[in-house]
C-alpha cells in the first residue's frame, strides 16, 4: 500500500498524516481533526480526501485515477483499527461522510451519519448494542433521511412529515418515545419516500452508499448557492472542497450517551467560563436542529463528572494550543468522550476585543498578534449605539443584519406613508417584502428597513448601507401585508402605526420600543470612560489594543470636518488634522441671498461688493476650525459644487414668478433668478461647471476664498494659535488649471500673510482620471495631493453614485460583478490603479509631495489597508470613522511588518 501510494498522486490522508495548517489540502474540519489526533486526543479514527481530489474530479467529471484504490487501502486499515468491516451483518462499522472546505460554506452538502447501515447490518448493530433494537432502528432511519435529502436531493420536509406522523400516531411530541416497532416503521416510510423521489431502492450496499456520498460531497461545491455565497464573499471558485470519512461513535445508545457543542470562552462576551450544550442519549444533528431541548453544560458535570472533567481538560489543551477561542463537538458513548470537531470559534465583536485582550494577558500572544486578531469592522459595530435588552424583549424574528444600527418606530408599509409621518416627526421603520427604486423616498425618511425577503445584497441591504441606515433584510418568519397595511409573525398581528424595533447588527426583530443605550466605546473615546477606573472589560481591551496600533501605524489619521464642533469631536476621537473642510456649507443658509446677488451681479462692481460681504463670514468660519485643530493641518477645499446648486429649484421660480405677476407685484428679481436658473441648467451637473472651473470663471471668487483662509490664520497666529492652512483646489484635471488659481492664490496670501509667520500650502484633489494619469505633471505645480476618492471612482466607472445605488447596484452584487460597492470599498483593480499611478508619478517629480485621501474610503478597513500598502501619508474620514482607521492603519503596518517610524 504504501510504496503504491508513492508514486501516483496521493488523495487520502490518515488522520496521524495531517495538521492544522493543513487546511488548503485537507480543508477546516479535516486539517483540525488531524491536529486533534496528533495531540493525543480521543478523535475517532478515520481519513480525509483532499480538496485536489475533488478538483480533479470536478474537472473531469470522474474520480481520478487512483483515488478508488487509495480510499480502500485507506478504509482496509480503518477497519483493521475498529475490528470491524463497514457494513459487516453482525457487527457493522459505520462512518459519517462529512464535507470540510477551506472555509466554511452555506449551501455544501454537511454530513451523512451512520453510513454503512442496511436491511441486515441494523440487525448486527442491535446485536452489538447489547439487543438495543430502538437504537439500531433510529440509526437507520437517520441514515435514510440524511442520505436521501444531502446525496439524493430528496424533499427534507417530506421525512420531517413521515416523523410527525410517527409521533402523532404513537400520541407524542418526543422522538425519544418512539420505540423500535415505530421505528421499524418509519424505516419502511423513510424507503417509500426515497423510492417515490429517486426511482430506485435505498443503496443496500455499504460501498455504494460510501461513494455516493462522496460524490455528493464533491459537487456540493457546484450547488447554485454555495457559487453564489463564493462569489458573493470573495472566495475563490476552484478551492474544491475534502471529504472526512470518519468511524462512527454513538451518543443516542442510552442516558449515558449524548452529544455537545462547547467553547472555551463565551463567545458573545468573550467571558471567561463553561459554555455549551448538552443533549443525552441523542445523535449529533440533534444539537443544532432543535428537537429536543438541550441542558447547559454545566449539568454534564452533575450527569457524569469523569466526561466531564476530561472535556474541561481537553478545552484548556486546544485553547492553550490554538492561542484562541475554540468551539468544539463531542459525543459521550456510553461514558466515552470522543472530540468530533474543533476550530477557532466565531464570536461576536465585543468578544473579539475583550478575548484578545486576555490572551495578551494570559502570555499566549503578543500586542502584534491580539491587533491582529480584531477589525475596523468590529470596532465600527461597537461604536453604535445599542438595545437595551432585558428579559421583556424576546425577538419575534431574526433576518439578515444588512446594515448596522439600532433603530425604533411606527410600522409603515409604504414609501409614500414614510414620509408623511416622517415629516410629522415620527420615527418609522419602513417594512416591505422587498424594496425597489419605487421606495427610495420612504427609505430615506425612514429611521430603519425591515424586509421579509433579501440578503445583504438585497436592494434594500445595499441602498440602506449606502444610506448608513440601519436595515434587517430576509426576516422570513415575517410575513407582509402591504394592501392590508399588516404584517403576522408568530401567530401576532402587527398593524400600522404599530411600533418595532430592529437591530441591524444581529438582525433580530422585536415588538415595542426597546430602550437604546450609547456606546461605552464610544463613550470612551469622547473621554467620559477612562479606562483605568472602570471594570469594563471591553473599554480596557480597546483602550490597550489602540494604543498599540496608534503606536505601530505608519499612516496619520486626519478628519472630514466642516465645522468647529465636528473638528472638536474628530480630535477627541483621535483625529491628527482636518484633511477635508468643505467650504460649500458657508454659502448656505441665511448667506444664500449673498450668493444669488454674486449669480446676478451685473457688474464687476456688483459681484465685488457680493464678495466683499461673504468674505468676513467665511474668514470666521476659518477662525473656529483652526482654533480647534490648533496645532495641527487643515486642508480647506475651495467651492467645489455648480453654483445652481445654491439656487432655488426652477419649478419654485416658475410659480414663484407666476404667482407674483398675476398679482401684479414687481417681480424683476425673481424674473432674473428663473432666467439664471434657466441659463445654468446642466444636463450633467456632475461633469458641468464645478470645482476649478467656477474659480476660473468666475472673477473673484476663488481669490475671496484664499484671502478668508488666509487672514483667518493670521489672526489666529496673532493670538497665539498655531494654525496650518492647506488650499486644496478641486477637480483638477490639468496643470494649467491649477497653474493659474496657485499664481493668484499666491500674490494674496504673501501680501496677507507679511511677517505673521504663517505658512500656506496649497494642492489639489485628485478626483478626475486624466489628473491621475498627469500627475507628474500637475505636482510641480501642487504641494500636496488628496485623493478625492468618490468622484475618482465615479469618473472611473462612468456613473454617479446617486443614480446607481438605487437602480441596478443590487443585480451588481448578485451577479458578482463586483464582491462590494466600489464606494464602500475601493476597487483596487481599477481606481486603485489610478491612485497608484498617481502617487508613483507624483512623488518622482516632487519627492516632498504630501498624499493623502478624503473620500469616504478613507474610513473603510480594507481601504486603509490598500493605501498604507501604496505609501499615502494620511487618509482623512468622518469623525466616527477615525477610531477605525486608526486600528486599521495600526493592523496594516503590523501584516506587512512596517514599523513605528513615525
Ligand atoms: P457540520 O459542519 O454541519 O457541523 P459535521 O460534519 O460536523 O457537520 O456533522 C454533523 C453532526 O454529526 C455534528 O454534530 C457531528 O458532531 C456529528 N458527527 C459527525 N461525524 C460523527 C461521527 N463519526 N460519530 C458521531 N457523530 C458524528
Ligand atoms: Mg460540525
Ligand atoms: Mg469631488
């Protein structure tokens, strides 16, 4: 066997032949249960096909050459081990048939247990079992449900109906008071049902049943939704997935049998403890479908404290080895505890923080390592706030967390009633089956989203994520009523006007309004939590593992911030300057009037004296930023958006103007406001007359802005501020444009600044395409590049954000044109190229070049990572995303072993 196995391609391993790192091979299950054998610890025995096994048959269509042979020399020495023959009439070896890929996947096939059963071995396991017919009865009936829905395709709920009746008959709801004549019967049942779906008898040959199953195993890979899932979740399609065949061991022979789950840490809180379920004289399955209720753990200790003592034994050992959180899966036969499963457990992202933490303290790990262990993504879903939970509030149904938030209101089923009560001052949850383009009002109006339909590539997951809305999509226990304005759940009605609540980090549903609590995260951030005097475990973890990556990372953190008291909240939050002030909001409000007088000015004079009056104002605003980031740079951009923008809509006019004449009233303004208006329509106001172009269209403009930034810094120096003014010029796409703004910008701010000491840079964004690919050109007119990330990616792919969230992003996503939208995350492929272009030129042509990025991906994880990786200076997002950029420019630099060179 051996020397056969050495020279054609090897496709089975023993369990003693693999390891946990492994799992590309052997996939998860298998390279764990490897490493847990080779620790000594009680796993049945058994093999694992590998992943290339089932790529060579997935690309075939048959079984490679060799792998019939090595599965039974492989199944020869299993059954050398056991002393048993699989399938054997007096005394059977049976196995479960269980897929394993790399990553774990909805919608493979899972397992089939006690394969090897027939008419004839039940008999011999009855007789093995000590005459325990009920035993080997229920056995078989499992096998021929499992076999017939995972291999076979066989309808689940019809067994499920064939049980039902079966307990019905006998008058019970408990499947353990079927006895072995009912489940003889159900037996018989079980076969019809598999005849009816598939043509042909059970497989009564313990051989065929074992390469059915593997077969089934491997085009599991293929099954519609585990494609979709992968594409969906960035996984590669041609991983394949292993197949473990592994010697049965029973936990249903009796009450001193049963089956668990633990952990080795609460993996909600991440507390310390015994956590699990345990469920007597019952086969593993049952544990997570539910039949029967299982018992805390704890109580195995009372049921039988040698298993007991030895599993705790055993989580202390993988924990201890795996330097992590483990959840694993044991079966107890007959007093026998046999480990059926372990790997590095999910948890929730307080857990994450709070676990790492304590393994740093434990001496398991390092600062490097625990940073490792969380995401800005977790950091992100504890800054909001949360429900309030007591044991009043049971959720009435759980659906997808599409979008993340905690939010309560009065149910409406319409996007036209949202917004009516909404401008009411209601709070609203809009509820629907599923949204279209149609809902797009009512979702903004509303103050979250509840579908009974969709994933979180649902048009209403991904609308609402856009929105930063929270949204529960796919709650399917919901059903929606919309013409009666109603929906049901659990037997309840919920009418309109009625209020619920949704959590769209957990997805769970509840009746009424549930209480909402701030972050204590965030509270600490602000600085009303100091962790060294309080007994929170999460704010220490937190506080800890942020001073590491605040240590490590390489990339500053500067904010979006457009006034004071956002600059005041992003600097307690950690922000190392402004990187974004847009100047548009002081052009609003009651300074409108002043614009449409720069818009009519009919005369150089008129405009003039327009500027002249919107100047103070803006050198004001100027004044509170700086004085809040004193010390540190703000970058200011000048007016970016068309000046119709400050306008009153034309229809307004258009009645405004009609209204006023049939009165007779004097309407020459307004008249020359519609004309205006008319005059500067765009057809695509996004490619039209903004940034750049207004300063070089219109005379004074740009030069009122730098003189404002300008004079504010004086007078802030002046009065002991340290103030550090970045001009950013927008949409730049030449550099004759920024050529001729800096010429003009420069003669105002030396005749300003005089002896004041003030320094003023002045850069641009890099937010048009044809700017990325000239960058060269345009840094020997720029100090300073920010990535203007949004319209870049706009520009990129020719469409606006806007108009394509709502339409057509969703049929994006499902078709896997794109894993993510490309403005939640930048498309590295793409805009990530040009940013790289960019940076790359520009820094050749001017070596002190400062890059930084200001589009909303400056806060995205995956983003920051993206850029540390191209060697920006900073990346600059809104107050609340600062935490997270911070934990992920510290991760980036720790994963490509960057230092604190700052
Ligand atoms: P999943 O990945 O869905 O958990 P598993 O392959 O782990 O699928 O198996 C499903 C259930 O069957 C689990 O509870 C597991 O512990 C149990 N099981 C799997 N193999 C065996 C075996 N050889 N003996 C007893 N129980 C088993
Ligand atoms: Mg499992
Ligand atoms: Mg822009």
């Amino acid at each position: 066997m051996a020397a056969q196995e050495t020279v054609e391609h090897k496709y089975v391993y023993d369990f003693a032949e693999g390891n946990k790192d492994l799992k590309d091979l052997l996939g998860g299950k298998g390279a764990n249960l490897a490493e847990m054998t080779n620790l000594g610890l009680p796993v049945p025995p058994g093999f694992t096909i590998t992943t290339e096994a089932c790529k060579a048959y997935l690309s075939t269509g048959s079984e490679p050459e060799g792998l019939a042979g090595q599965i039974e020399a492989h199944l020869e020495s299993l059954e050398r081990a056991m002393g048993k023959r699989l399938g054997d009439p007096e005394d059977p070896l049976l196995v479960s048939v269980r897929s394993g890929a790399k990553f774990s996947m909805p919608g493979m096939m899972e397992t089939v247990l006690n394969v090897g059963l027939n008419d004839r071995s039940v008999v011999g396991l009855s007789a093995q079992a000590g005459r325990n017919d009920r035993f080997a009865w229920d056995s078989y009936r499992r096998l021929i449900q499992m076999f017939g829905k995972t291999v076979c395709d066989v309808p689940g709920e019809e067994f499920e109906h064939a049980l039902d009746d079966a307990k019905r008959a006998k008058g019970t709801e408990n499947d353990l008071d079927l006895d072995a004549d009912d489940l003889r019967g159900l037996v018989d049942a079980y076969k019809k049902i598999f005849a009816k779906h598939t043509g042909r008898e059970f497989p009564q040959e313990p051989r065929e049943q074992l390469d059915l199953a593997i077969r089934a195993v491997f085009e599991s890979w293929n099954a519609d939704r585990a494609v979709l899932y992968r594409r969906q979740e960035r996984i590669p399609a041609d991983l394949g997935t292993a197949v473990n065949v592994v010697a049965m061991v029973f936990g249903n022979l009796g009450p001193d049998s049963g089956t668990g789950v633990a952990f080795t840490r609460d993996p909600g809180s991440g507390a310390q403890g015994i956590y699990g379920d345990y469920l007597a004289n019952a086969q593993g399955e049952d544990v997570v479908a539910g039949i029967r209720n299982t018992v805390p753990l704890q109580e195995l200790e009372r049921m039988d404290k040698t298993s007991y003592d030895q599993l705790l034994s055993f989580m202390a050992r993988l924990e201890e080895h795996y330097k992590d959180l483990c959840d694993i899966e044991f079966t107890i036969e007959r007093g026998k505890l046999w480990m059926l499963q372990t790997r590095v457990g999910k948890r929730t992202a307080a857990a994450a923080f709070v676990i790492a933490g304590q393994l740093v303290d434990e001496g398991l790990i390092d600062l490097d390592e625990a940073l490792h262990r969380v995401n800005g993504a977790q950091l992100a879903q504890l800054m909001f706030p949360r429900f309030q939970l007591d044991h009043e509030f049971q959720p009435v149904a759980k659906g997808i967390g599409a979008s993340p938030g905690a939010a309560s209101g009065k149910v409406v089923f319409t996007s036209a009633r949202a917004v009516e009560l909404a401008a009411e001052g209601e709070s609203v949850i809009l509820v629907r089956r599923e949204t279209n383009p149609d809902d797009l009002n009512g979702m903004i109006a509303a103050k979250g989203i509840l579908t009974s339909r969709g994933g979180k590539t649902s048009h209403a997951a991904v609308v609402a994520r856009g929105m930063g809305k929270t949204c529960v999509s796919g709650a399917d226990e919901i059903d929606v009523n919309v013409p009666g304005r109603t929906f049901t759940v659990g037997g309840q009605t919920v009418r309109e006007g009625d209020v619920v609540s949704i959590d769209g980090t957990t997805g769970k549903v509840y009746l009424g309004e549930v209480p909402v609590m701030p972050s204590e995260v965030v509270q600490y951030f602000e600085g009303s939590l100091d962790p060294e005097h309080i007994d929170n475990a999460l704010v220490r973890a937190v506080h800890r593992i942020m001073t590491h990556a605040d240590g490590k990372r390489r990339l500053a953190v500067r904010t979006n911030a457009d006034t004071g008291a956002d600059a005041a909240r992003a600097r307690r939050f950690g922000a190392e300057g402004i990187g974004l002030c847009r100047t548009e909001h002081m052009f609003l409000g009651d300074r409108r009037e002043l614009v449409e007088r720069l818009i009519l000015a009919r005369s150089e004079a008129e405009r003039n004296a327009a500027l002249a009056a919107l100047l103070p104002l803006q050198r004001a605003d100027f004044v509170e930023i700086f004085r809040e980031m004193d010390g540190l740079p703000v970058t200011v951009r000048l007016i970016d958006p068309p000046l119709h923008e400050f306008l009153p809509p034309l229809e307004q006019l258009a009645v405004n103007v009609a209204v006023a004449q049939e009165r007779g009233e004097d309407v020459a303004k307004e008249e020359a406001l519609l004309a205006a208006v008319r005059r500067m329509h765009e057809e695509n106001p996004m490619l039209g007359l903004r940034g750049v172009r207004l300063g070089l269209v219109i005379p004074g403009l740009f030069a009122m802005q730098v003189r404002a930034i300008t004079e504010a810094a004086v007078e802030c120096v002046r009065g002991g501020t340290v103030a550090k003014p970045e001009i950013m010029v927008p949409l730049v796409g030449a550099v004759q444009e920024l050529e001729t703004v800096r010429a003009e910008a420069e003669k105002i701010i030396a005749e300003v600044v005089g002896d004041s000491g003030v320094e003023v840079l002045i850069g641009t964004m890099i937010e048009v395409p044809r700017a990325a690919l000239t960058a060269g050109q345009i840094a020997e007119a720029a100090q300073f590049f920010s990535f203007g990330t949004n319209d870049l990616t706009q520009m990129a792919w020719g469409f606006s954000r806007d108009d394509v969230e709502g339409a057509f992003f969703w049929r994006y996503l499902e078709l896997g044109i794109f894993g993510i939208s490309p403005f939640e995350s930048i498309d590295r492929d793409g805009v990530g190229r040009l940013v790289r272009i960019a940076a790359e030129e520009g820094r050749a042509a001017r070596p002190e070049l400062k890059l930084g990025v200001c589009g909303e991906h400056g806060g995205d994880p995956d983003s920051v990572h993206f850029f540390h990786e191209v060697g920006l200076d900073y990346v600059s997002c809104s107050p609340f995303r600062v935490p997270v950029a911070r934990l992920e420019a510290g991760r980036a630099a720790v994963e490509t072993g960057g230092s604190d060179s700052r």
